[in-house]
C-alpha cells in the first residue's frame, strides 16, 4: 500500500520564490508540471481549498512527491515550466505537438530563378519567404505567382535540359525561360515583382506595375501593357479578398469555442494584412481550468514550449487572460524576440473580423470534430455503459423551455442519433393556456403534443428521453408517457450541479436515483451536447416568436381594420403612438374609418 503525501510536512520546506514545480505519482511517473510566482502559496493552494475542480481533486490524490526548481523570476519558471512539458510531456498538461518544420517560398539564386515549395534546413544559395502556416497556404501562394507573373518552378534539372517550351508556357504560365523565349533581365524583373508580393509591398508592387504598363502605352507596345494591366487586376481581386491593411498586421488572432465538454482553438495567421492560412487545434482541458487560464496555459505552450515559431508583431484573442499571467507571457516574448508583443482582448473594424471568422470557423470545427462518426460512436457506447444498457441507444429525444419573464414560452425537442443531430426532426412548440413561466405545465403539454403524434406513427420513437432539469421535469415527462401508454422509452434527466458548470451537472434516472459522471466521460459530453442544441433551438424560437410580436402593428388584431385603413390611420396621424392617443372622434375623421370603426379601435387600444 502506497503511503500517502505527507503534504504538510513537504510545505513546512517550500521556498516563497518564483519556480516551478513537478508532481510525481506512487512510480516516479510525471503527473503535472507548473509555474508559480510564491511557490508556497501556489502548492499550499492544492491542498487547503475545498473547492478544487473535481480532476484537480483527482490529480491531488494521485501526488507522492513533488520537486521545486527555482527561478530567477517569474518569466524564467515559465521558459522553465513549458521546457519541462515539452521535453516530459505530462498526463495533465496541455500537449501541443511539435511542428518542427515551417513550409517556405524559395527563391534560387541564378540566372533565371526558380520558385519552389521549401522545407527543412537552409542550406542552398537564395532567398526564402515565410514561414508559412501550412503547405496549403505555401501552394495557394505559388499557384497565384504563377498566373500572374509566369516564372518557372521546375526543377533546375529540367530547365536545363529544355530543347522546346514545357505545356506551362502552353497554358501562359512561365515565360519559357529555358529556350530564351524572355530576356534575362525582364525575367528578373518579373521575379522581383514576384518577392515584393510576397513580402506584402503590394502598394509598391502595383505603382512599378501602373508605371511599367504607361511606358509600354507610351511605346505603343500594347501587348506588353495589357500584361501589366492583367497584373494589377490580379493584385487588386486579392487585396479586395484579403482584406489587405497596408503594411500592418503580422497577427496572430486565436479564438476558442466550447462544446459539448470539449474545446477548439483556432489560429488565424495575418501576414502582411493577408490571411495566409489557419489551423485548428482540439486540447484537452484535463483540470477543468476557467476559460482566461486554459487560453493562458495554450499560448504559453504554443510560443514558449516551441522557440522556433515565428513571433507576430500583436496577438488577438477572444477570451480576456488574467493580468498577471499576462504580463509575465508578454515578458517571455519580448526577451524572445527584443520587442514588445501585446496580447489583446479588445479590438476593433478589421481585427474584430478577423477574430469573429476565427470564432465561427471554431464553432464549425467543433462542430465537424465532434460529429465524426468514431466521436458519435464512442460516445454512445459510453451512454450505453453508463446507464447500464443492453443495448447501444440509437435515438435520443432532449426538450427544453424557453421564455422571457414566462410571456411566449417556446419548447423544443432536438433528435440526435449516431450520425449526430437529425435536424430534419427537430420541432418546436408554441406553448399557450398555461400559467406564465409554468415551466413544469410547459413541458407537460410539449411532451404530450410531440409523443400523440408518435404514438399515431409520424415518427420514431426514441430509446432515450432526455430533459433539461431536475426531478420536477423528470416527474412531468414520465407522467405524460404513462398516460399515453409509451412505456418503451427511457426517460433522464440532466441537472445542473451545485458549481452550475459544465461538467459537474447530476443526471436523475427514472427510479430517482441522482448519478454523477466524470467530466471528461464522452457519455456526459454526448448529453450536454444534446442539452445545449436543445437550449440554443428553444432560444432560437422564442427570439423568433418575441421579434414578431414587436414587429406587428397593435392595430393588425382589430375586426374591420385591414391593411388599408391601418396604412390611412398611420399617414393621418404620423405613427402608432399618436393612433393611440387620439380619441374616437378624431379617429373618425380618417378616410375610411366610420365612428362604429373608431370606437372599436379606441376601445381595443385602450383596453387595458
């Protein structure tokens, strides 16, 4: 039997100086590495809280040592700490894997240059630009070089040993460089038009080129000023797509989305006031961390773990980091790169679009990543274990309410099955004849509206019942199913926790037993989903239904009052208030309106 971590004794030791520290559990294996700026106080802070996330609480229990280093500062233990992860690769760290290798554009130094894709060590006479995100953004880039200014990208090999043009000058390409079909120096020249795109100068690029195709006018050489002119449509079609800002914008913008228990971080990558590329990232929160510490943990493991990562001049995110490891992030770029690099939160006109496309392709991705179908499938094995089934569900049914201050209450009822949400089957129900916010009738008449047309046959009935709430709702949705006569259905409920956080909420099974899965089960992460699509589709429908109220005249409701005589009371009077304040006689005195009319209005207007 393992004896346990005498943590009190360990703390009497602890030095209050800037660190870090590494947990170890009963077999010397690496559980957890940290930083801290008051060692004492951030380990002292594991074992005296009450109110540690629950896999914290478990990551505590497995500790059997831990060792401290300290640091010259706060910044050092964070070069420190995120070395160490890299390097030992902790269980309940973020891990990022290492791309060790960054694509680039090569330029060759010859007579007649090539540009090429380039990956690894710089080893050959040239120039390289870059680094870019992606093979992908690298190939986009080439292909857009390559219709606009026609330089060759074989290899030096088959240039050399060219007799006739390659089908590339076919297709208006290349310039055929290899049979002399160009100039040496117009070649250049068109290389050079080439690398000045690339390093974002496209003001500079386009003057060369407005001047170049007014000389060749001048000339009369109009073929060759249609070429230059074709050049600077191109440019102008690609600075409209990318949003081009000047010279600014070496950014790195990140937005983070949740989910369904788990997480997406996207990267967008603005290079010379062009998105040059993105990538999405699905981490794993293994401490349940708050939104600011995760993003936090992230970026110091996505800049400080990998020193060969290009640095950007400004870094935009979507979630607010905590000050304090803000400002000691800051601190580690700055002595990376001897300038100043901000972490922005609050930004406005082109970098708030760019941080919505990178929310929104963070959503979507999310999305995508948890619908695949080995995600689906795992996820409802692990429903079927956790509830202790015979069978694997293969439909399940969730319903919500929503309403603001019980006026329009809207249900819904979402299907998923093991291909993800069938929307095809979602409906919504207009609730009305019940007590406002009467959330417990609302549920009952949903429920009974959508299980009579089931039982009539307009649809599959589920395995699974699931409702957003408690015991209450539980009670409703198994007393309506029993007055119907479906007794093939299960029926849960998912209830939000005492911490009302994701992660912690208590499912209520059907003999009113309470059980309470791990936060990272994908059985727990397959009903929140389902609960949340519900919640977003119930909201959906209630805005929907609200907005149209708001939007409908109060005169539409009124017995002989159409759409002509409400456009004639509303030019008489100039708006709906002045409708409302006038009195019967003066309502008479409109077109078409008789004093029976006018007394109905005034009556219906004022009828409360």
């Amino acid at each position: 039997m393992n004896t346990p971590f005498d943590h009190q004794q360990f703390l009497k030791t602890v030095s209050r100086q800037a660190g870090v520290y590494q947990m170890f559990d009963a077999n010397d294996k690496i559980l957890y590495v940290g930083k801290a700026k008051n060692l004492k106080n951030r380990l002292s802070s594991y074992f005296k809280q009450s109110d540690l996330p629950i896999k914290t609480q478990v990551l505590v229990e497995k500790i059997a040592n831990i060792q401290v280093t300290i640091a010259e500062s706060e910044t050092a233990a964070l070069v420190l700490e995120q070395s160490l992860i890299k390097s030992l690769r902790p269980q309940y760290n973020i891990l990022l894997k290492d791309d060790k290798s960054y694509p680039y554009i090569f330029i060759s130094d010859s007579d007649y240059p090539r540009i090429s894709f380039h990956r690894g060590m710089k080893r050959k006479k040239g120039d390289y630009y870059g680094p870019f995100p992606n093979s992908g953004a690298v190939y986009q880039s080439l292909s857009f070089i390559q219709k606009t200014f026609r330089v060759r990208q074989c290899e030096d090999s088959v240039f050399s040993n060219r007799t006739r043009p390659c089908l590339q000058y076919q297709i208006n390409r290349c310039t055929a460089p290899c049979v002399g079909l160009i100039e040496k120096e117009q070649y250049k020249a068109d290389m050079a038009h080439a690398a000045l795109f690339l390093t974002g100068k496209s003001d500079e690029l386009m003057k060369q080129l407005a001047d170049k195709m007014e000389a060749s006018a001048s000339t009369l050489d109009f073929e060759e000023a249609g070429v230059y002119r074709d050049q600077i449509s191109a440019l102008r079609v690609i600075q409209t797509d990318h949003d081009l800002e000047s010279d600014k914008g070496q950014i790195d913008v990140f937005a983070m989305a949740k989910k369904g228990g788990s997480l997406c971080i996207h990267l967008l990558y603005i290079r010379h006031g062009r998105v040059l590329g993105s990538k999405s990232f699905f981490p794993k929160n293994k401490l349940d961390l708050e939104d600011s510490d995760f993003l936090s943990a992230f970026l110091e493991q996505f800049y400080i773990a990998h020193q060969h990562r290009e640095l950007p001049q400004e870094i935009v995110i979507n979630y607010p980091l905590n000050s304090e490891e803000k400002n000691v992030l800051e601190q580690a770029l700055q002595e990376r790169c001897n300038r100043k690099i901000p972490i922005l939160h609050r930004v406005r006109a082109q970098r708030q679009k760019w941080l919505i496309t990178a929310l929104t392709a963070a959503e979507q991705n999310l999305t995508t990543h948890l619908n695949t179908k080995q995600n689906l499938q795992q996820r409802f094995v692990a429903l079927q274990e956790a509830m202790e089934l015979d069978d694997i569900p293969k439909r399940l049914e969730c319903f919500d309410i929503s309403h603001t201050f019980g006026e329009l209450t809207v249900a819904s009822c979402v299907v998923f099955d093991q291909s993800g949400a069938l929307t095809s089957d979602y409906r919504r129900f207009n609730i009305e004849g019940i007590t406002e916010s009467d959330d417990y009738a609302a549920m009952e008449q949903a429920i009974s509206r959508r299980y009579t047309r089931l039982q009539k046959g307009e649809g599959l009935l589920p395995d699974i019942l699931v409702v957003d709430g408690g015991k209450g709702q539980l009670g409703v949705a198994k007393a309506v199913l029993a007055e119907l006569g479906v007794n093939q259905v299960m029926i849960l409920g998912i209830a939000k926790g005492t911490t009302r956080k994701a992660g912690f909420e208590t499912l209520v099974l059907e003999s009113g037993k309470e059980k309470v899965l791990n936060s990272d089960s994908p059985a727990l992460h397959l009903l929140q989903e389902i609960r949340d699509e519900a919640h977003r589709f119930a909201i959906t429908g209630h805005k929907q239904r609200r907005d149209k109220k708001r939007t409908t005249s109060t005169l539409e409701g009124i017995a002989g009052v159409g759409a002509k005589r409400r456009r004639e009371l509303l030019r008489h009077f100039g708006g709906l208030q002045a409708v409302k304040a006038a009195n019967a006689d003066e309502l008479a005195k409109v077109d078409g309106i008789s004093k029976k009319i006018a007394e109905d209005i005034y009556s219906a207007l004022h009828s409360e």
